[in-house]
C-alpha cells in the first residue's frame, strides 16, 4: 500500500476471522497472527514509510488507509 509516513492503516475482518496475518512497513507488526472478526486488533495502526506491506493467508478484510 502506498501512501505517507503516519497515514493510518486499518484491517478490518469482513464475515470471518483473518488468519496468517503478516504486516511490514507498520508501527505495530504482525507476524502469521490472527484477527479475530470484531476485535480491534487490525485498527489504527501506523505507517512508518512510504509503502507497507499487508499479507493474509485466510480471510476477506476491508483495508483502510487514511491521513490523520
């Protein structure tokens, strides 16, 4: 995902669980995690470069960039 230092990323589950969650480029990493479907876990999270990376092994989310 493109976009500016402290743009805010979200993930946000659509219907289901996300699982093999793994984030670069974020102030707060994930690795293989889990978001569980209505937890804020995956909310406000913050880029730290101009790109970021998201990848999900299982699951549908909504992913939200926007600028604070």
């Amino acid at each position: 995902i493109s976009g500016e230092p402290n743009d805010i990323i979200s993930i946000i589950p659509f219907q289901e669980d996300l699982f093999g969650v793994t984030t670069d480029g974020l102030d707060y990493p994930l690795q293989n995690g889990t978001i569980k479907l209505g937890t804020s876990l995956g909310v406000s999270n913050v880029m730290i470069d101009n790109t970021c990376h998201i990848k999900i092994e299982k699951g549908t989310a909504f992913i939200i960039r926007s600028k604070d």
